[in-house]
C-alpha cells in the first residue's frame, strides 16, 4: 500500500466508525433490535462511567484555578535566580477584527503585573485585509508603541505556496518574520516566552507572572507548553443560551483536562518555548488546527519527551457574535465543527508516530487512543444517548417486545441517565463561579436564566452543537474533502471578560 493510500485509510477511519456506528444503530433497530438493546446499555455505562470519572477531575482544576487566581504570581516570579533573562514575545493574528477588539487585547496585557518593558508584542495581520489592517496597526502602535520593550507588525501575504488561509500559515510567516528582530536584540532562544493569542484574548493580571514562574521552575521548560483554563466570558451576558451553554461546555472540558496533563494537548490560546518553535520550524501553515498541532509537532521532535504543564489561571475569549439569535447559532456551528476538524491530527500522528522509533509504545498509544475514542464518542454519543438509543423501542416487531430484557430496559436506561445528570447539576454549580460580574444593563432575571436555567438546553445543545458538526468534520474527512478556516465572527460588549 503506497503511502498517500495508507493516509487516506487513516482519514477514513474515523468517519467511517462514526458512521457504522449510527448506519447499524438504525437498520438493527428494525432487525435484531435486541442487539442494539445491548450495546445502549454498555454505551450508556461507558458514558457513566466517563462522567464520574470526569467530575473529580474537574473539581480538581477548580479549586486550583481559585487558589492560583489568588496568589501573587509576580512575586513568586521574581524571588527565582534567572528571572530578569525572562522576555515574552506575544503573537496576535487578527482578520478583520476592529480597533476595539485589538485595544481590549493589549490594555489587558498592559494591565499585567509583568512588566510590558520585558515584552514583544506582535500584530500579525493579512494582506487579505491589508487596509483594515494597516490602519489599526498604525493607530495601535502610535497608543502603545512605546509601553512595550517592541511592538511590531507583521502582514502574511496571500496564496503562497503549500499553505492554506488561517491562523497556522499567518503565525508561521509572523514567527519567521520576528526571528531575526530576536536576533537583533540578541535575546536567548532558550529564555524566550511565546504565547499565541486569539486577538480577542483578555488576560488574568497575572497570567505572565504565573507564566514566568513556571517557565523558570519547571523540569526541562523548553519542552513544555503552558495551557491557561480558557473562559468564554467577554460577552456572555449577551449571547445566546446554547452558545453559553456549548462555550462552558468546552471550558469544563478543559478543565478536566488540566488535572489529568499527561495526555492533553495545548487548545486555542497558549504559550510555549522559542526554543521549541525554531526546532520545529513554527507552525504548520497547511492546517486549521495549528493549536494543537504545534503539540504534536514538539512531541514528534522530542519523541515524546514533550508534555503540558497545566497554568490553572483564566484567559478569556469572546462567544461567537454576529447578527441576530439565528446568525450566532450558525456562526457556533461552524465554531465547534473547526474545532471537531482537530481529527485531522489522526492520520498526522499516526504516521508520525509509525516512522518514529525512540519514542515510546505507549507514548504513542496514549495519544491515538485518546484522539481516536474522542472524536468517536464526541459523534456518537449524544446520538446514542438521546436519539437512536430509543429507536428500537419505538420500531422493534411485535415478538421481541415480550422479552423481559425489551421491558425492563427503559427503566435501566431512565435510570442511567439520571444518574449521569449528575454531571450536569454538577456543569450548572461550577458555572455560577465562573460567570463574570452581572452587567448593570442586564436584569436579574435573565441572570437567573444564564446561570441555572439555561442547562434545561443541554441535550438540545449537545446534539445540535456536539454530535452534528463532529460528524460534519469526520465525514467530510472521510470523503477527501478539505475544510478550510473561517474565523468566528466575535463582538466584545463588556469591558472586562474576568
């Protein structure tokens, strides 16, 4: 088998599991319903179990995102031997954002208790928008240019070669584009800071700082990438209750993720080593999900000696925002679908890891199985839990439904699920902490609405905004056909996300 055919195998795969899957779930409803009787109900304990594994996890992350938002960072930062050698080279790619999402970005950073002086700022725009761009570059240098230790631009050109629109191929042009200013300053690969924001990124105050005191504390810190708890709450307050509702969704996600390091992957914004983006030659510019493939690049370099430490101090982002109620709900849509299109580090890491010899088994199979059941039960599991795991109770001939198993089942599964609705009694608590402050303009009962009420939507939500675009992204996948990168459509209303 040629390579290019081992590689479509490999984007088939996914998809066509999804697809078996929800194909057999519905033509043996209709013929040997007891079978997917069977399988409902070791999926349904499967997902239990999940959701109780999960919770601790969460809660875990939690508690250490209120204890670490209350320390003073800065101070740690400077009581360790090399922190003066420190300096933070900050990328933000921008795409027809305004001036106003830009100067929320950059007065939180300069609200940091690290000092801008130690920092480079950079504005990555396109040549796509080059007059938008170029304008608010101007503006933003003439209000902040000399509050950094440098603030610069950058603008990617478009249809080079091997590389397709989105913030991948914009960052990696940024990065070498910035390189030899590194070189100028004569600043040290291995003392530089990277982090990679989406431009609507509101920073803690002491997310450097924090940042920096595990840079100089942790093992090996060039091999390491620093993952925030990101947080949807820049205009919350005013989007709609599915898009708040899948937005905590991915924030509880995450969560659970941090407490758990030794398989996750970095997610949206994020920081990292030079050291490491020059060894790997930046980002990859022919992807859309270049934050988690820089991962998975540092980790192939390394062969597998390459790892997350956990920040558990916020960042926070704006919901997708244009138009009216009905515009929102597309634009999340195709949001969470380029996020489920992460399955096309499948067939990259696999043959990846294939090739690589020094990086351990297990290593390997760590990341595969997880990206692999992932993707799968991101598709399948809503489907199965709310829609076709009740299909054979409605469809099933007449002779299976005087089996006892047949009976009885619906009250098992009744049972299961309340059960797991544990986890979302559990989703709707942890929210309430993490809401920013209630805006004057937005009355009390609609607070009420937003912190408690709103979760009523979950199953409606983890259908339409979980399972639908997951399979969108795997099937299209499946099929060769290649899903480019659109940015979400974003508008910050509250003047301070945390």
């Amino acid at each position: 088998m040629t390579a290019n055919w081992k590689t479509r195998g490999l984007e088939i795969l996914p998809g066509a599991l999804v697809w078996t899957t929800l194909i057999l779930s519905v033509v043996l409803s209709f013929i040997r319903p007891l079978w997917v009787v069977y399988f409902v109900i070791v999926f349904d304990l499967y997902w239990l179990f999940r959701v109780t594994y999960f919770i601790p996890f969460m809660f875990v992350s939690w508690f250490r995102y209120h204890r670490n938002t209350r320390k003073d960072w800065q101070v740690l930062a400077e009581r360790q031997a090399a922190y003066e050698d420190v300096r933070h080279l900050v990328f933000l790619p921008t795409y027809k954002e305004e001036i106003g999402v830009i100067r929320g970005t950059i007065g939180s950073i300069l609200s940091s208790a690290f000092p801008a002086k130690k920092m480079i700022l950079v504005l990555a725009g396109e040549e796509r928008d080059s007059e938008r761009f170029l304008r608010n570059a101007e503006i933003i240098k003439q209000e902040y240019g000399d509050r950094f230790l440098l603030l610069t631009s950058t603008l990617h050109p478009q249809n080079l070669p091997d590389e397709i629109p989105g913030k991948g191929s914009n960052l990696n042009y940024s990065g070498h584009a910035v390189l030899p200013i590194i070189d100028e300053l004569g600043l040290d690969y291995d003392k530089v800071v990277v982090s990679s924001f989406d431009v609507d990124t509101v920073v803690h105050p002491q997310y450097f700082s924090c940042l920096t005191y595990l840079f100089l504390t942790v093992s090996e810190p060039t091999k390491t990438s620093y993952q925030p708890i990101a947080l949807y709450n820049n205009n919350l307050w005013e989007s709609p209750a599915a898009v708040r509702v899948a937005m905590f969704g991915t924030t509880f996600w995450l969560l659970s993720e941090l407490s758990r390091p030794e398989g996750a992957m970095t997610f949206s914004s994020h920081s990292m080593s030079l050291r490491m983006l020059v060894d790997v030659g930046f980002w990859q510019k022919d992807i859309v999900s270049e934050d988690s493939r820089i991962f998975l690049q540092a980790l192939i370099k390394y062969h597998g000696n390459y790892r997350v430490t956990p920040m558990y101090i916020p960042v926070s982002m704006d919901t997708v925002m244009t138009g009216g109620y009905w515009q929102a709900l597309a634009a999340l849509y195709k949001q969470i679908r380029r996020w489920a299109w992460g399955v096309e580090n499948f067939p990259f890491m696999v043959r990846a890891f294939a090739a690589d010899k020094q990086m351990p088994f297990m290593t390997k199979f760590g990341f595969v199985w997880k990206q692999l059941e992932g993707m799968y039960t991101w598709a399948t599991a809503p489907m199965l839990i709310f829609l076709l795991g009740r299909l054979p109770f409605w469809v099933a001939p007449e002779q299976f439904r005087e089996f006892a198993i047949f009976q009885n089942t619906p009250f098992t599964l009744q049972w299961l699920m309340r059960f797991a609705m544990v986890g979302v009694f559990v989703s709707a608590a942890m929210s309430l902490t993490l809401l920013p402050r209630r805006p004057s303009n937005i009355p009390v009962h609609r607070a009420v609405f937003v912190g408690v009420l709103q979760w009523v939507l979950l199953p409606v939500t983890f259908v339409l905004f979980g399972a639908f675009p997951a399979i969108d992204a795997q099937t299209r996948m499946m099929l060769g056909r290649r899903l480019g990168f659109n940015v979400s459509p974003k508008r910050k209303t509250i003047e301070d996300g945390i």
